[in-house]
C-alpha cells in the first residue's frame, strides 16, 4: 500500500466514510492523489465507488470496498512497474507466441517480506502451468533481489449459485518470503501459449498482462499503475457477409450492411477492396443496386448503404470482391407501406461487466461497443444487453448500473436501431431475463438465491417488463416451471448457444452441454400444460460477439423500443439459429401469438423464404407434428386444413433449412442445419352446442 501523508490502508479502515472523503479530497487538492468522482447522494450510501473492473477477487469478496476506492485514487503508483521484453508489440489471432517474457521491477522501497505478486496471464492463451521449460505452457520465475516462490491460481471469483465458479489456472502468484530487495527484478517466462482466435472488441482490443503487487505485506494488492498489454489484429479478409433489412417497400431506401471478416469470423485487417452488389439467383429485375462500396479507410471492416426497389417480391442479393462473395437474407419487398415488418435482434448477450465473460471468456467486449457490432457489424435491428445483475457474484454496482442504462439509452435511435434496459437474474432455480419498457429500472438486490425469483418479481412490480425463462431445460440451472408468471413469461428462450429447448429428447446440438433438454422442462411439455409461451432465441454471448447466432424475429409497426417491446410480450416474434427467414403464418387470419374460438377446422397459412433451400416445413399440432412439406427451395407458400379438429389445440411451424454458408458464425453453423420456430397460434374448440 501506498503510504502517502496521512492516509494508508490501515488508517483508512478506522476513517469513517465521511472523513475518508475529507482526507482523500484534500490529497486531491495537494495533488497527492488522482482527482476523483466521488459518489455521495445520501449518508446511507456508500459514498465510495470502487472501480468494478479492478481486481476481481478483491472486488467480489470486497469486504473492504473502502480499499478497493484507496486503490482507485492512488491508480497503482508505487507499486513498481513492469514490461514485456523480447516479445512482438502485437499480435494476430490465432497466431503462437512461443514465450512471452514479463519483468515486474520493484520500487526504491522493494517489497517487505510476506509480501507478493499476482499476474494474470491473458484469456484466450493456453493454461500455464509452473514447470522447467520444456512442459507446453509452462511458466518459469526468475528474480534478482529476493528468493520468490511461485504457485498458480485459478480465478475464482465467487461462489456462484452454490458452485465455485472459477475460470482457468490463469494466475501466478509469485510471493517474496524474504522480501525483494529495493529496485529488485522478477522476469516471469510463459513458453508455449496459443493467443485465442477471437479479436472481437470494437475497439482497442488488446491481451493485458495484469500485474498486482502488495508490496507492503498487508495482505492486499493491487494493480500496478501501467500493467503491460499486447495489441491484437484480426487476420486479413477470408469472407463477406451481407445482411438486408429483411421488409422493404417500393421506392424506399432500405438499410444493406457489409461486414468483412478474417478466417474467424473477427472483423478483418486491412481490407482495402471494393464490394459491389449482384442479384441472386432466381431474383426479379426490380432493384437499383448500391454502388460499389470501398472498404479503403473504412473502420471496423463493416460499411452499410441502401437498396431501392421498383416492383414488389422477394429478393435475395449478392456481392462480390475479387475471389469473395456472398449471398444476402432474403428481402420482401411490398408496394405499399405493411402494417408491420419483420426486424431481427439479439436480446441476451454479456459484456464486460458479467464476471463470467470477463474471467473465463476468450475476449469480451465493453458495452457500447457490443451495440456496435450487433448495429454496424450484424446489421442487427434491435438489442439488449443482459449483464448479470447481481454485485454478489461480482458484475457491476447501482453507480454502474446507472451507466448501463445510460448507455443502452443513448444507443437506441427511434426509426433504425432499438435497444431494451434488459438484466439476468440467476438463480438456482433457473436463469430468466428482464426486459424493460422504459428509460430506467431498479438495481435489484439479486443475490441468487433459491427464493431469489420471488423476490425479485415483487420488486419488478410496477413496472413495464417481461422476464422469459432460457436455457430452461438444461442440467444447468434448468428453469423450475411449477412457478410460472403469464403476464411476466409471455415468451421462452427456445434457442440459444446452450442449444434447443423444444421438445424431450430433441438433440442438444451447437452447445457443450450434454444434457439440453431435462424431461419435464422443455417448451412443448410446457404448452401441454396450457402454458401460454411464444418463443424467443438469443445468444447468450460471452464473447463479444452479440448477434453471432440465436436471433429473434418480431413483427412490428415500426423500428422502436416501444413497438418491439409491444410485439414480443404479444408473442408475435418467433425463433431462428441464425438465419434470416422470413416466416408469415397464421390460423384463420390470427397471428402468431394469437389466441380465438373455432368450431370449424381451422386453416393454416405459411408464407416465408429463407437464405438457404428449405428442408421441411412442419406444422406442430398439440406437441405432435401433423403436417409436412418438403419445398427443396427458398420459397414456400401454401394453406392446410386440419382435416381433424375436435378439442382445444395450439398450432406452430418449425422450419429446418440446409446449411447456410453465409452463416454467421463458421464455427457454430457450418455445415449444419439450421432452424426456425414460430411462436404458436392456440385455437379454443367451441362445441356444436356452442355455437
Ligand atoms: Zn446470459
């Protein structure tokens, strides 16, 4: 700890709150310290904001939130400085670094015995282990001034839902029994790491070699003023990707991104071509395609432009760039304005400020950039992030919260891009999503706990939200559905990358997770229970890439916070892997998430045409499938009759089409099929004497 005038750590721990503020402002105003914002809004709060993206452990267990604002003012000075010698000033993906070679050097007042190190070697490299040289990854410490001894430490940042979660064995802790001498040196050698394949930040994406030091042997470290980082760059162009908006009218300018990618799906380096845009095959003459898009100075390696036709129909577009092209989602083109249109969104991803993303993830990203590449990279139309809400399990305070919002705010723009306030709550009795109307929501004292939900829901009273169960059938935290909200749950997660939820029995697939659908817990066996459930898919993206795979589609008036909000608690949304399909489907003329009487067989309606040929349309009846077709095309359109309607039934569409290779995500969808779920129409039987 830094000894500066009249404020050390062990002072501090006897200030009260008031006089720490006093003490701390006026070692501002010397200079002592860095200037600082200090939040105060009422005695009853805490009046210190602690910096969430310090030093997890310190933060998670942070009985000594006090300290961790110490750490915040004095930003590390002291504590020694180090540096990466030897090694290239930047990295590619994927590219092997057979040593990394890191010096700490101590300040003029070294390190006191009992005091230590702790670097936390960057996600997304092999694990170290400490060994000689020749093991793969193994980490060696050397040091002139003082013997250390070197043990390896999982992250372990919180007793999570009744499981220690930890992430790998990522830390190295280097302790001085005798102390490092004044000036002393520690050189640290990591041998064998692979860098990770993922650069997905929208900016400043960088490997950090994180340095902590207590250098005075109280038992608590902190970040060293300047911990060392390495530049990551994606890999040079290896595909395109174009995504349209998926409705379009007649004369209207309708909104077409581009997206560039390396070998990993990361936005490529250096992309300095010219995209210039094609029909599909089998697609009519009516459109006047953009000009030619040069990527030469463009930022991100994505650019959007516009599309205009002149007849209606569907319309699937190309483009090409020397050796690269790629086929565009399909267009429905209409002469006259709809009542609604189609917009796709990913509505549950992670940030920064999950404690899981940023632990055991590859790469993550920070929260306005994650709008950014849904927005601008994916062409997403809607979004919300889902950071989990809870400052137990280490992920972000009130103050932050407030932030958040302010950021998912700013982010929405009315007419081309909406954003939710959107947060997860974990429980033991299974995960759900909460999504807001609003401008603002509460920060919930979530603690995950298996009464958790109850509270929780009684503090979202009052408010504009729905708060759909996901990953509900999984050995996970599978979802308890002996509680159920209708009014809060008018929807399910029934895709995302834990896989699908249908029905028991239905292979996981595209996850990791062996068992993805418990008996008992999945969406049909929930709809036979008279359930009232649409269906939502997402991502649940820890890596920062938020619309990489899972998307919602929603039927909507129009491109706003309020309208999508509208649609999706009335079910008129529906569920797709990845692809953009474009799926019309009604009973008697009532949309999907519609309910109405009958007491003549109903008729079902399909329209819909997708990026790739469609496999096999299915008509689910009561669980059961009682209707296929087999259109082998991107196109289909046809009506059934249910030959045998005697009771009450609900009515939805699963589509399974052929692989895409304008998927978005290569190493989640290549090469495999893919699928889409309507929400479900539910027609109430009237008998004869009822009519
Ligand atoms: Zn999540």
């Amino acid at each position: 700890m830094q000894h500066s005038n009249n404020l050390s750590p062990s002072n501090v721990t006897e200030l009260t709150r008031r006089q720490f503020l006093m003490t701390t402002a006026a070692l501002c105003a010397q200079g002592v310290i860095r200037p600082f914002a200090i939040y105060a809004s009422s005695d009853s709060l805490p009046g210190i904001r602690s910096l969430p993206l310090a030093d997890l452990q310190k933060y998670f267990h942070n009985p000594n939130a006090h300290l961790a604002a110490y750490e915040y003012f004095t930003a590390g000075r002291g504590l020694g400085s180090a540096e990466l010698i030897g090694g290239p000033v930047s990295v590619s993906v994927g590219q092997l670094v057979p040593e990394w070679k890191l010096r700490y050097r101590a300040t003029p007042e070294g390190i006191r015995p009992g005091g230590y190190l702790r670097i936390w070697l960057p996600n997304g490299g092999s694990l170290p282990v400490l060994g000689s040289g020749e093991v793969p990854s193994s980490v060696s410490v050397s040091a002139k001034g003082g013997q250390p001894v070197t043990t390896i430490e999982a992250v372990a940042f919180s007793k999570q839902y009744g499981i220690e979660f930890k992430s790998g064995q990522r830390v190295v802790r280097v302790a001085f029994p005798d102390g490092l001498a004044p000036g002393g040196k520690v050189t640290l050698t990591w041998k064998d790491v692979k860098v990770g394949d993922l650069a997905p930040r929208w900016a400043d994406n960088r490997l950090p070699f994180r340095v902590y030091a207590d250098h005075d042997a109280d038992g608590f470290d902190e970040e060293i003023a300047a911990s060392p980082s390495v530049a990551v760059h994606s890999g040079p162009a290896d595909r395109l990707l174009m995504r349209c908006a998926s409705t379009a009218v007649v004369g209207e300018k309708t909104r077409v991104t581009v997206a560039v990618l390396d070998k990993f799906d990361n936005p490529a380096s250096g992309y300095t071509e010219t995209v210039e845009f094609g029909l599909d095959e089998g697609t009519g003459d009516g459109i006047c395609l953009p000009k030619p898009l040069a990527f030469a100075g463009v930022e991100h390696a994505c650019a959007e432009t516009a599309v205009v036709f002149t007849k209606p129909g569907i319309y699937w577009m190309r483009i090409l760039s020397g050796p690269l092209s790629a086929s565009s989602n399909p267009v429905e083109v209409f002469a006259k304005a709809p009542a609604e249109r189609l917009y796709w969104g990913d509505i549950h991803f992670h940030t920064d400020y999950s404690a899981d993303a940023r632990a055991g993830a590859n790469s993550t990203t920070d929260y306005a950039g994650a709008y950014q590449i849904g927005r601008h990279r994916y062409g997403l139309d809607f979004m919300a992030a889902t950071d989990h809400h809870s400052l137990e399990q280490g992920n972000y305070d009130s103050e932050d919260w407030k932030m958040m919002q302010q950021i998912t705010n700013e982010a929405n723009d009315p007419g081309r891009f909406a954003t939710f306030v959107a947060m997860e709550l974990s429980c033991p009795k299974g995960d759900q999503n909460i999504y807001f109307s609003g401008n603002s929501a509460p920060f919930l004292d979530h603690t995950a706990g298996t009464d958790e939900r109850k509270k929780d829901w009684a503090a979202l009273e009052g408010f504009d939200c729905f708060a759909p169960p996901h990953h509900f059938c999984q050995d996970m935290r599978p979802w308890d559905w002996s509680v159920f909200n209708a009014s809060l749950q008018p929807v399910c997660e029934v895709f995302s990358n834990h896989g699908r939820a249908e029905y028991s029995g239905n292979k996981p697939d595209y996850c990791g997770h062996e068992v993805a659908t418990l008996p008992g817990h999945t969406w049909t066996e929930q709809l036979a229970k008279d359930k009232r459930l649409g269906v939502l898919a997402s991502s649940d993206d820890h890596t920062g890439r938020p619309g990489c795979c899972g998307l919602t589609g929603v039927w909507a008036p129009a491109l706003t916070r309020e309208d999508i909000f509208r649609s999706i608690k009335n079910r008129r949304c529906y569920a797709s892997t990845d692809s953009r399909t474009i799926l019309h489907f009604s009973v008697n003329g009532h949309l999907m998430g519609e309910s109405f009487n009958a007491h003549v067989s109903p008729v079902v309606r399909i329209r819909t045409a997708s990026p790739t040929l469609i496999r096999e349309i299915a008509i689910v009846k009561n669980g059961q499938t009682v209707y296929r077709v087999e259109p082998k095309s991107r196109f289909s359109e046809w009506d059934w009759t249910d030959p045998d309607f005697h009771e009450d039934a609900y009515y939805y569409i699963r589509l399974s089409l052929a692989p895409n290779p304008d998927c978005t995500n290569r190493s989640m969808f290549a090469n495999r099929e893919e699928f889409v779920w309507s929400s479900p129409v539910w027609v109430h039987h009237l008998g004869l004497g009822k009519i």
